[in-house]
C-alpha cells in the first residue's frame, strides 16, 4: 500500500478457515514469526492438540 511492502504471517484454522491471529511487519524476520507463535499459543485451549504446518518448501 503506497509504495510499502509489508509483510503477513497469519494462523489459519484448517477446520472452519477462522484466522486465529497474525502479525504484520515491514520484514519477514524471527520476531515476526515468533511473535504470531505466541500469539496464536495464547488463544488456544489449555487441552487443546496443536499442529502447525509452513507452507515453505
């Protein structure tokens, strides 16, 4: 947008397509990973059985 590229790393909940959380930042770096990590850790259930997958090759 205007010139600026930004850049997304959402969570994606694969049953019903709901974005759990995501982080937008000016460069794809750790922290901006990481952070949607803890994020997304926050928002789930104590018992709750996680899988995340990457769509990097």
């Amino acid at each position: 947008m205007f010139g600026v590229k930004l850049y997304v790393s959402p969570v994606l909940d694969l049953y019903n397509g709901e974005i759990i959380t995501y982080t937008i930042g000016s460069r794809p770096t750790y922290s901006l990973v990481s952070k949607m990590l803890e994020n997304a850790l926050e928002h789930l259930p104590e018992n709750h059985q996680l899988l995340m997958d990457s769509d990097q090759e």
